[in-house]
C-alpha cells in the first residue's frame, strides 16, 4: 500500500510528495550553466527523500556572509538562508533568528547583511571553489561524489542544501549544513576532551570512509582537516572536500600531487595512482591522532625531505599508554605495502567488535592525550 500525502492525499515515495515538492521548489530557475541544471534537476527527480533534494538557491536569498576559513582550492563562508530546506512533512525548515543575528548584520566585514524585518532562516556553510565561474571537472566532480555519500548514508557526508552563485565573482558556491562542532584537527587540540567521545568519533569516521568505499570512490585528501563535526558534544562527524575524491578506476591526469603530506601514503609520494588502501593510510594517520592529540609531524616542515622520509619508512612515534591491539591495527593501515593494509570493511569490523565487547574504558586507554602536552 502506497503512503498517501498528508496534504494534498496524492501517493508519495518515502517522506516525500513530488507535488507537493514541486509547489515548494523554486519555478522556472537557471544557474545559467547547463551542466549545474542538469545536476541539479537529476538530484530532485532522483530523490526519495528530503535530505536528498538539491536546489538552485537565489544569492539574494543568503544573508550574514562572514569569511570563515581558506584552503588550497577553497574558500568557506558562513551565512544564514533565509527560506531553509525541505524538511519532512514537505515543509521548509527555518529557524528563529536571535539578538545576536541581528547584531553581526551591522559588521563591517558581513556580505547582504540582514534586514530588521527578517526573523527566520538557518545557518549554512558556503564553500566557493576556486575560478568555478567556468566550471571545471574538478567541481562537478566535487558535488557529484558529495551527493553519491549523502545518498548512501546521511551520516556519512555533510548535508548539501543546493548550489548558489556569487554575483560580483560569478563563481559558484556549495550550500551546506554548517557544522557547528569545526573540524576533527581542532577538536583533538582541546586536551580536556573526554577520550571515550574521541573513540566514537573514530568509529563514525571510519563508517563514513566505508560509505565512500562502497561506492567505489576514493577521497584522496583524507585528513582530519576535512572531518567535520556536527557539535562540540554528542558530535557526529562527517567527511568534507570531496573534489579529489573520483572512482577507483580513474586517475587524476596530471603530474602534480595534492594533499597534506604526513596523510599522503608513500606509493601516492612516489606518483603511484591513488587506491583505497591510501585512504586506509591516512585513517591510520588519523587514528594517531586521537592517541596523540596533536597533528603527525607538526614539529618539521611539511617539504620533499618529509616526502622522502615517509618513503623510507618514517612514521610517527606510538604514544605512550597505546593498548597494543589498537597499535597493531595502526601500524597495519599505515603499512609500506597497499596490499598489507586492512579494507574499510574490516576497519568497521574490528572498530565495532572493539565498542561492543570491550570494557567501557576500553577507549579511555588507547586514545588517552598525553598530560604533557
């Protein structure tokens, strides 16, 4: 027996009414770029729930534009949407906007700051990718694999609202949920930071690399930079930056290599094409960092000598207090040989047999932060 619409009694797939869904969509909208609407028509005829829909959102719709942070082929923003996202119920979910809202609209630094008479929006993230204007492989192939991780596991990639564009740049921008809890890097700074919450963390991260696995993709700039974290408590943590992620099969045709060198595996330092077991390395990295709490090789420049150290073996130090079984592990993803490292099927495995029949404290003793640091 098929659902029936609350509203209007017509059938509807999953928690979505695509009469409804069209009422509520935009009407008659362009990005002005062919390839963006194709996207984004696709994303709505191929959704089947409310997460999974993707809009075209008017720049004029954004307000508070504040810079938050640049990367190498990024630059993110935060704002407020003044209409929200579709939610279930087929409605849009907007939220009262506060004192504070209103405060930071008359900073000097804030883009289309908001009008006294607007009371309702909710807080996203803007990423702008570099000379987007003329759209490249690079960002369609950013919200392609986004949408493919949020359609595989809604707690696995941070959720894309739509797409936008920037009038006075014309470049194109990614609307997101604005992870509120910043990346895993800074969080792991914070010394106070209850060990067993760290674990957990661990354990969706290595879910949301398995999603990406299962698709057939591989990241390729894995690193806890570009892990997001709902909340600073009870956090779920979401993989970012998807634009050097591409299927297994395909290789990026250039002589250059991206990344974060102490996350880059020694066969990508040598020019080899990237696989998943080179995301494994860099989980193994990232599992470090929960042990350590501070990033890998923070303490030498990130250079060719780095680059050739890593080649000759070189990896970070196992802290103090380590339980051996989680040792193992880590220095298994981190291994010289692709073919020596564990899947993330069997990283998901052994995470979770390690969450359910070991003892509470279990995670308070292999990833406990040194008092030193």
């Amino acid at each position: 027996m098929l659902d029936v619409c609350f509203d209007c009694k017509r059938p509807k797939t999953g928690d979505l009414c695509r009469k409804c869904i069209s009422e509520l969509l935009q009407p008659n909208w362009t990005s002005g770029n062919k390839y963006i609407d194709k996207f984004i028509q696709e994303a709505q005829l191929k959704a089947n729930n409310s997460y999974e829909i993707i809009e075209w959102i008017p720049f004029n719709r954004l307000r508070n534009i504040e810079y938050l942070a640049h990367g190498g082929f990024s630059t993110i923003y935060k704002a407020i949407w003044l209409d929200g996202y579709i939610n279930y119920g087929v409605k849009r979910h907007r939220n009262p906007l506060n004192y504070e809202d209103h405060k930071i609209a008359k900073e000097k630094d804030v883009k289309s700051p908001l009008n006294k008479n607007e009371k309702e929006g909710i807080r996203v993230a803007l990423k702008s990718l570099k000379n987007s204007s003329n759209i490249s492989d690079y960002f369609l192939n950013e919200l392609k694999n986004h949408l493919q991780c949020m359609l595989s596991s809604n707690a696995a990639a941070v959720p894309m609202f739509g797409i936008t564009q920037d009038p006075e740049t014309s470049n194109y921008l990614i609307v997101m949920n604005l992870m509120n809890g910043g990346n895993l890097r800074s969080n792991l700074l914070i010394i106070k930071y209850n060990p067993l919450e760290k674990y957990e963390d661990l354990a969706d991260i290595a879910y949301a690399l398995l999603t990406l696995h299962k698709r057939n993709l591989v990241h390729g700039d894995f690193h806890s930079g570009n892990i997001l974290c709902s909340s600073n408590v009870a956090s779920i943590n979401y993989i970012s930056d998807f634009g050097l992620s591409r299927p297994v099969n395909q290789t990026i045709n250039s002589n250059e290599i991206y990344g974060v060198i102490p996350y880059m595996a020694p066969e990508v330092l040598r020019g080899k094409p990237y696989t998943k077991a080179a995301d494994i390395y860099s989980f193994g990295i990232i599992m470090w960092e929960f042990t350590s709490g501070i990033p890998t090789f923070n303490d030498r420049p990130h250079d060719f000598n780095l680059s050739l150290d890593i080649c000759k073996g070189l990896r970070p130090e196992i802290v103090k207090g380590t339980l051996p079984v989680y040792a193992r592990l880590m220095k298994r993803c981190w291994d010289s040989d692709p073919n020596k490292r564990p899947t993330a099927d069997e990283l998901n495995q052994i995470i979770f047999f390690w969450y359910n029949y070991y003892p509470k404290d279990f995670g308070n003793k292999i990833i406990a932060v040194p008092s030193e640091l």
